[in-house]
C-alpha cells in the first residue's frame, strides 16, 4: 500500500514540475515523450506486418482480387497508404 501512494505522490510532484520551468532542467520528466514516440513507431511497424501477411494470406487463397473490388478491401488500401 505505501509504494502505491508513493509512486501516486510522485506522480502528483512530476505533474507540478511540468508546469513549472523547472521541466526545462529535469530530463526524467520528459522521458514520457520519448516512449510514447518509441511506442508510436513500434506500432505503426506492427501495422505494416500485420496487414503485409493479411494480404499475403488473401493472395495465396486466390483472394487477391478482394483488395480492389470491394469496399473493404479499397477502404483498407486506402487507410494503409495514408497512414
């Protein structure tokens, strides 16, 4: 129970170093960014496997033609590209 309300108290103290321009000097704060930025990249790299073995998958059954005539498959061919 203590470490649960220490670590929630050191939360709320890096909360009010953040808004303070304190931030600027203390590097620990800002390592939140870095591992959502390092999170993001993972991610989107998860994606682009992700849906290389779907349409690997659709190809070998001889479901290819699907990413180009049907709604779904052009939605997601068009999500794909743009993200």
């Amino acid at each position: 129970m203590l470490v649960v309300v220490f670590v929630s108290k050191m939360k709320a103290l890096q909360t009010f170093f953040v808004k303070t321009p304190l931030s600027l000097y203390m590097g620990l704060l800002n390592e939140g960014h870095e591992y959502h930025a390092h999170a993001g990249v993972y991610i989107a790299f998860d994606v682009w496997v992700h849906t290389i073995f779907h349409i690997l998958r659709w190809i070998s059954q001889g479901n290819g033609e699907l990413l180009w005539t049907t709604n779904a498959g052009i939605s997601g061919l068009i999500t794909v590209f743009v993200t």
